[in-house]
C-alpha cells in the first residue's frame, strides 16, 4: 500500500510474487493480521484487476501450507473470498465426524 504505512510499523515487506494463486489455494489460504490503505497497483488476489492508488486495498497476511503470504484485496472482494474460504482443516474434521454415518 502507498503512503499508509509509517517507518518502523508491524506493517509486512512486500513480498515479489511471480505467479498467480490458484483459485483452490486461495481457499486454502488462512488469514492473519490485516491492514487497510490506498491501492498499490498490485493485482486484486481474488478477481485479477490491479488496485489502483485512488482505491481502498486490503492487505491480508495469510498462511498458505508452510508459507506466509500478503494478499492483496478489493474491499469487495476480501468479502467474497471471506465467504468462499474453506473452513480450517481441523474444523473440518470436527464437522466431518460428527456427520453420522451411513449403514450398508
């Protein structure tokens, strides 16, 4: 983000990411610390069109397998990924056995 962070804040480095995250990691991602500002120009991680300076940007630190990442969001779009995300693996599975099973 440009212009909205101070020296010396919690604020992450930007990280040089060559390729783009596929939709299923993206789900995948598992979101930490958050920040808001003016667009960077980096490409929205969820619908591809860059965030421009004159657009509010969020900038989500995310854990993705054994990597943390900076994800950079739309306000829009950071609601659509929210909902579209897959529950935590250990949620799943805590859902997955409660399911009751099925008798043969």
């Amino acid at each position: 983000m440009s212009g909205s962070q101070l020296a010396g804040s919690d604020a992450p480095e930007p990280e040089q990411r060559s390729a783009r995250l596929p939709v299923a990691a993206l789900r995948g991602a598992v979101p930490g610390r958050m920040w808001g500002g003016n667009g960077c120009g980096a490409p929205c991680d969820f619908c591809r069109v860059p965030v421009s300076p004159d657009e509010i940007e969020y900038e989500v630190e995310a854990r993705l397998e054994a990597e943390t990442l900076i994800l950079h969001f739309h306000p829009r779009c950071y609601d659509a990924w929210r909902t579209s995300r897959e529950p935590p693996a250990d949620l799943r599975e805590a859902q997955q056995s409660r399911e009751p099973t099925s008798a043969k």
